[in-house]
C-alpha cells in the first residue's frame, strides 16, 4: 500500500483438497487471514480516533488440476 512493501505472516485456517464431483479433478481450496497496522504503510488518515488503525486481510482461493492434454 502507498508503495510500502512488508512481509506479513498469513494463518490458514481450512485446506481442502478432494475430486470435484463433475469432471473428478482435484479442487483445493483453502482460506488465510492476517491483520496489520495500516500506519505502516503510511496511510495516517483518522488514527486519531475516527477509524481503528488495523486492517483485517481475508484471502480465499481455489485451485483445480488442469486437464490431461
């Protein structure tokens, strides 16, 4: 953000891998969450009370093996 870049430890919390019921292709999914203080990249608008100063990074993603060519 604000052209900061810093290393953020990601918590997965579900990993899912099985065959998809359609096409038996294995689908993986899987969710991860951090937070990080949003004054570290610069952005100090409203830390004086008006908006909380930490910022909650959900991430879902999806994955299918791709098929045999």
């Amino acid at each position: 953000m604000h052209g900061v870049t810093n290393e953020l430890d990601l918590t997965i919390s579900r990993l899912l891998c099985k065959p998809h019921f359609r096409h038996g292709r294995e689908v993986c999914g899987a969710d991860a969450a951090a937070n990080f203080d949003r004054s570290t990249c610069g952005l100090t608008y409203g830390l004086d009370g008006v908006f909380l100063p930490f910022v909650n990074l959900l991430i879902s993603v999806e994955a299918v093996v791709p098929a045999p060519e």
